[in-house]
C-alpha cells in the first residue's frame, strides 16, 4: 500500500544551473529528507540567471514556506541535510503542520 504524501519539497534554480555540482548536493539533502519525511520532491528551473538556490516545503494549497538558500555554493551535503532538518523541525510545531511532526515521530530524528 502507498503512502500518502505529507507534502512536497521544491527546489529552485536557474535553468543554467540545473545540472551543476551546486544543484546535485543540494537535491541529495532534499530527497534524504524528503524520503525521511514521506514527500515528493520538485526541481523547479527558473528562467533568470541567478547564483541562488531555493528550497521551499509546501502542503496542499497553503503558500511555500521557505527552508533553504543556497548562496555561496560551498556547503557538503551533510550540511545543507541537517539545515534543511532543522527547519523542518520548527516547522513542525506550527498548526498548519502537525503532519510534519507526526512523520518525524515516526523514525528517529536526531536533533544537531
């Protein structure tokens, strides 16, 4: 039986960006915690040139909530994983998002 997503994760990035090492250390981190956490993931070009790199969590209609910038390009996977987790831990104690919470209930999550 599938699961039912808890929401998506989205990455953005310039189009010109799509497949440089920036890009893939931070898709690594997001489809960690994505799998984690039981939510799709979305690679979102946008047509700009722009250095930055945008992680939003959204869940149904509710507007994006901004996780993570990427702007200097020079983070480990390891450490854009454990941003992104912690972002997502506050943001789980927000009304809006309990669904958060009790996925992260369901497997241990270490807190930094």
């Amino acid at each position: 039986m599938l699961k039912k997503s808890c929401g998506k994760l989205s990455v953005y990035t310039s189009h010109l960006e799509l497949h440089g090492k920036r890009v893939r250390s931070v898709k690594a981190a997001v489809k960690r915690l994505a799998k984690f956490l039981n939510l799709d993931v979305e690679v979102v070009p946008f047509k700009e040139k722009s250095p930055l790199i945008y992680v939003y969590y959204s869940n149904g209609c509710d507007d994006p909530v901004p996780l993570y910038c990427d702007k200097n390009g020079k983070s480990a996977v390891e450490e854009i994983y454990a941003a992104l987790r912690n972002m997502m831990f506050v943001l789980s104690f927000h009304p809006k998002h309990l669904a958060i919470r009790r996925q992260m209930g369901k497997g241990v999550m270490p807190l930094s």
